[in-house]
C-alpha cells in the first residue's frame, strides 16, 4: 500500500498562544503558533491542525491573523477547527490559507451546514470533528455518545450513526476524539476507532491519548485510523516529528520519511 | 517581471497556490483573477480547482474560463491542477456525469471496484479496504524527463486529495503514474500544459521545487 498513514500535529490555541489542557481543562503555555508549525512542518508533519478553543470576536480575529501567517510559512495542509458556525466562518478561514476547516459543535446543532458547506467548498475541505464518549456500562456491548461545548454537554448522539451521517452529509473525513482519553497519554480508544473507521468509507484521524510512541502504531494498526494526531507528546519536546515517523515505520506502517 | 495568473472561477481555496508561488518566485507576480485579458497578458496560467466537477465546470463555462485556457494553452505556460486537471479531459463520472473540456483525451473515474455503487467500494489486490477520498501523501512515479521534475527525485511523495481520478487515453503522454487500489495518471503534459492531480502548494519540498520550475519553464518539453 503506497500511501502513507499521516501523523497530525494539533494546535490548540487561545487568544494566539498555542496551549495544551488535559481533559479539556488545566491549560499550559506552548509557545507561538506560527514559529510551531513552521518547526513541525520542518520535521516532516504531513500536516497541521490548528484549534482555536477563544471563544470572544476579538480572539477570533486574532486567529485570522495566525491562519494567515502560518498558510503563508507552511506549505502542507492546514485544517483549521474551534468556533465554525456557519458558511461565512468556513469561507473566512479558506480565505485565511486554511485547506480544510473542521466541524464539531455547530454540526450537531446544524446538521445542514455540513450539507451546504460540502456542497459550496468540496468534500475535500470539510472535516467534521466529533468529541465521542464511553456510555456503555461494565458488560453491555461498547457503545459512545457525541458531546459537545469542548466536551461537556452530552447529545444522546450514537457516535457511529453520528459518523455515518455526516459522511452521508458529505464530511470528507473525520477527526475522532475520545473524551475519556483525552488529554490522560493513555494511548487512543481503540476501540471507539476501529469501530467508526469500518463503519464509514473516509479517513479517519485518530484523537486523544497519545502518550507514547508505541499509542501511535496501536491507532494505525488496531485503531485502523488514516492519520493520528497529537499535540502534547511534540509541544513539550518528549518527542519529536521524526522519532515518532521513524519509530512507526519501523514497526511496518507506510510512512512519508 | 514574471507574472502568473491563476484562474479563480469562484471554486475553492486559491490562496494556498497563490502564497505558495509568491513563495518560491523571485520577481514574481501572482494574480488571482478570472478576468480574460489579465489571464491572456500574463506569462504563465495556473488551472486549479477543488469541489465538485458539475459546478466547477457550470462556473468554468459561465465565466467563459472555458475559451481563456483554451487559448492559454496554445500560448504560454499552463499548469493544471487537481479539478483543472480534471475538467481538461473528455467526461467525468461525477455528478452521473459531466462532459469536460476535451482538451485533452481522457476520462475522469470513481476510486472504486464496483462502478454502480453509490458509495465508493475500493480495495486493494490483497483485499485490503481503501478509503475514498484518495486523502494523503503518495508516490509519483516519473515517466518522462519533463522540465518540471527536475530537481525532484522520483518516487517522492505528494499531497492528493480526491474521489475521481483521470484514466489517459491511449493518445496522451502520462508523465506521472501513481497507485491507490488501481494505478493512475498523476501527472501528463502536453505541449505547454502540465497537470497534476496532485497538490504541489501543499507538497512541502517537492511540490515547491515543482512549482519552481514551472515558473521557468518555457513551455516545451
């Protein structure tokens, strides 16, 4: 198989600082947004994702100029996610240099965007994001709900139904998180991966928990994810690009190196 | 001064392409237009595109984008892109269906075993499932000398992101072949036209060099 499984850098930033919570609380300082990016794409990220958690206008313009600054530095793909509520916001941020823009709590409210977003810009530019959560009890078959407010609200959402209707509604991929993994470096739910990876026909880029390099080859291989994403395990330096792409490749996953 | 337009007929992001020229041109000037005398009066066209192709080609034809490469392409420089590449062919599956601009002989087909079915169905020769889109870094092997490989090693990897991909008729040069369940054309060039299915402006080192060279390519091969 010649095409490579990816490895995604993820920004999460405020206010135009690159920040890094656990559980989606406890929030620490990693730095400039654009000089990251610019090193992770240097050391052969196959592309960047970029999350904007500011939720005032004024944030928000800040986050332009970020998006702005780093399409014009860094020259792989870039998703920009956190805050996309209508057309106008997909189109602010394509205009901003970003090559796909993701959907999380707006698509829930609003299925519909998905519909028109993918119909105005292309599949290839909509990605929706969905924060998924173990709800089945000790003993039923596993089973995960859609949350939403970075986590918070629960929707009663089945996360596989949830997953094959958006790619119905022309999501051209999804990035999966796992809130009970989120943020622990306990490695990915594999399940909760493999099971919306073979319930959908488009890529899936596997979220939340990666602590170790070995967490990384688990999401491909027992994950049966497209690409995996990490943010903290690159931001404080325990690892970096290369190790990890090197490290995968090594235990029999195609790799760009 | 060197100046480069790029085709905007209202489809998808421009700006990727349009920084990533300014990017690696000296004395460069790029401009992002859909008007036909500054396309004409340019050195060079780039072609691109992302969505779908029944409204890309509804814009193309409505704008009268159609006629511009048509007549680019006997004069200058033109790199095709992803849908531009596309829509120079004959007829695309997409959409039940489009006819191109048949500029180029060639069809435009779904990633997937079974042809009929609504949602795509691909798999390797082992049985291994392949997900639709075509979404990733793959290798492109180089089939020619052309001018705009140079500088690039062959088999280097380059950013793809489609559900369709363009099957060359027999009279046309492929001067890239990539695999994804089935091989593919991932580049040909045709006089002073080279198209790529790929995303150069994303491609990071190989994909800059590419758009390097094409900005000091004279358009023979």
């Amino acid at each position: 198989m010649a095409l490579a499984k990816r490895i995604i850098p993820c920004l999460d930033c405020e206010k135009g600082r690159v920040v890094k919570g656990v559980k989606f609380l406890d929030i620490r300082d990693a730095g400039d947004p654009v000089e990251i990016a610019k090193r992770y794409c240097d050391a052969g990220a196959d592309e960047i994702t970029f999350l904007d958690i500011t939720a005032s206008h004024e944030g928000r313009e800040t986050t332009v100029h970020t998006v702005e600054a780093i399409a014009g530095q860094v020259f792989i793909p870039l998703t920009v996610g956190g805050g996309i509520r209508t057309i106008e916001d997909i189109r602010t941020m394509l205009n901003a240099g970003a090559d796909k823009v993701a959907i999380n709590t707006a698509a829930v409210f609003n299925p519909q965007l998905v519909r028109e977003a993918s119909a105005r810009f292309g599949s290839q530019c909509i990605v929706v994001a969905m924060d998924a959560k173990k709800v089945s009890a000790e003993g039923e078959s596993d089973r995960w709900e859609i949350f939403t407010h970075g986590g918070r609200k629960p929707t009663g959402i089945d996360a596989i139904e949830w997953a094959q209707r958006m790619v119905e509604y022309g999501a051209g991929e999804i990035l999966l998180t796992s809130m009970d993994k989120d943020g622990t470096k306990s490695g990915f739910d594999l399940a909760l991966n493999r099971a919306i990876s073979n319930a959908v026909s488009v890529p899936i880029i596997a979220s939340g928990g990666v602590g170790n390099l070995q967490d990384l080859v688990d999401g491909v291989v027992e994950g049966h994810a497209d690409a995996v994403l990490a943010a903290s395990i690159f931001h404080f330096g325990e690892f970096t690009i290369q190790q990890a792409k090197q490290y995968m490749a090594e235990k029999g996953i195609t790799m760009r190196l | 001064m060197n100046k480069v337009a790029v085709i905007d007929y209202g489809m998808g992001n421009l700006h990727s392409v349009a920084k990533a020229l300014e990017h690696v041109g000296k004395n460069t000037q790029v401009i992002v237009t859909s008007d036909a005398k500054t396309i004409l009066s340019a050195d060079r066209v780039i072609f691109p595109g992302v969505g779908a192709i029944r409204d890309c080609m509804a814009e193309i034809r409505r704008l009268g984008v159609d006629e511009i490469v048509q007549e680019a392409m006997q004069s200058k420089p033109l790199l095709a892109i992803c849908v531009g590449m596309q829509a120079l062919m004959e007829r695309s599956e997409e959409n039940n269906g489009v006819d191109c601009l048949g500029l180029a002989k060639g069809q435009v087909k779904l990633f997937a075993n079974d042809a009929s079915g609504a949602k795509p169905i691909l798999r390797e020769q082992d049985g291994e499932l392949l997900k639709v889109p075509h979404m990733g870094w793959n290798i492109v092997e180089q089939c020619d000398q052309h001018p705009l490989w140079a500088g690039i090693e062959n088999n280097t990897r380059f950013y793809f992101v489609h559900s369709y991909y363009i099957s060359l008729g027999a009279e046309e040069k492929a001067s890239g072949v990539s695999h994804y369940g089935v091989d593919f054309t991932a580049a040909f060039s045709k006089g002073n036209v080279f198209a790529v299915q790929f995303h150069p402006e994303k491609s990071q080192h190989g994909g800059l060099q590419l758009l390097s060279n094409f900005l000091t390519w004279d358009g023979a091969n």
